[in-house]
C-alpha cells in the first residue's frame, strides 16, 4: 500500500496567567473535541514570529502579546484522508499577555462550542488536551507526565 505523506509546520502559543492557560475548543482534525494552543500552520514565506501573530489574532482576536521564548517543538504522525499521513511539526512559544483578556473574538470555523477559555492547569488531563498542547504544558513543567 502506498501512503502519501502530507507535512505541516505550524506555530502555537503557550499563554500561561497564574495558574491558568488560555485554549480553544478544537473541532478539527488531527484531534477534535479537545483544547488546543492558539495558533496555526505558517503559509509559505511566512516567518515564524510573522505566523504566530496572525494565528493567534485570527483564534482570538488578541492584538498585543508577548512572545517570551521558543519553549518547544512537538512532532506528530496523524492518519489524513484516504490513504495519507500527516506529519507535523509544531513550533510552540511561551506568551504572555497584559492585561490579562476575559473575552475573545473569533470567527475561526476551527473553534468549536466551548470557545477559547482560560483553563485551570489543574483540571485538565492528556485526555482532554490535544497531544501538542498536553506536551507544551508538559515541557513548560505545569503538568507532570
């Protein structure tokens, strides 16, 4: 059987306010029904920070942020359509925003019902949380393994 591979470099945000993380409900594949980082895949001749900017604006509606450092890289191996694999490499920075946002905007048909919320680290689970999201947290040493 032949697999054609499909790659994705996508870019993410980790925003971290006490001892909560701000997610959106993800409503699509790789991994729907679960909370995700801001953020998205670079189009081509993007740059990274440049990527970051308009995913987290499009997913939130947040303008002003800042990007305090590149905190990880999480890959990952996802079944696609017929017969295709998705590999993607996913570029996750640690932001902050302030003052902290208690509303957000966004028309982004990705962002399902719960919409995007800031989470307490506590209650969330690597059952609830996409796997780039749960490891983020994890690297970020918020979450143990």
């Amino acid at each position: 059987m032949n697999v054609e591979i499909k790659f994705r470099v996508s870019v993410v945000g980790l925003f971290i306010d006490n001892n909560e993380v701000l997610l959106l409900h993800q409503t699509t594949p790789p991994e729907p029904d679960c909370w995700d980082l801001p953020g998205g895949g670079l189009e081509p001749g993007e740059t990274l920070l440049n990527g970051l900017t308009r995913e987290v604006r499009e997913e939130t509606g947040l303008e002003q942020f800042k990007v305090e450092e590149l905190l990880t890289i999480v890959e990952g191996f996802f079944p696609w359509s017929n017969n295709q694999l998705m590999h993607t490499l996913n570029i996750v920075y640690k932001c902050s925003v302030n003052p902290k946002p208690l509303t957000f905007t966004s028309n982004d048909p990705e962002v399902g019902q719960k919409g995007i919320q800031w989470l307490a680290i506590a209650d969330l689970t690597s059952a609830t949380c996409s796997t780039r999201a749960w490891q983020a947290l994890q690297t970020a040493g918020l979450v143990t393994p």
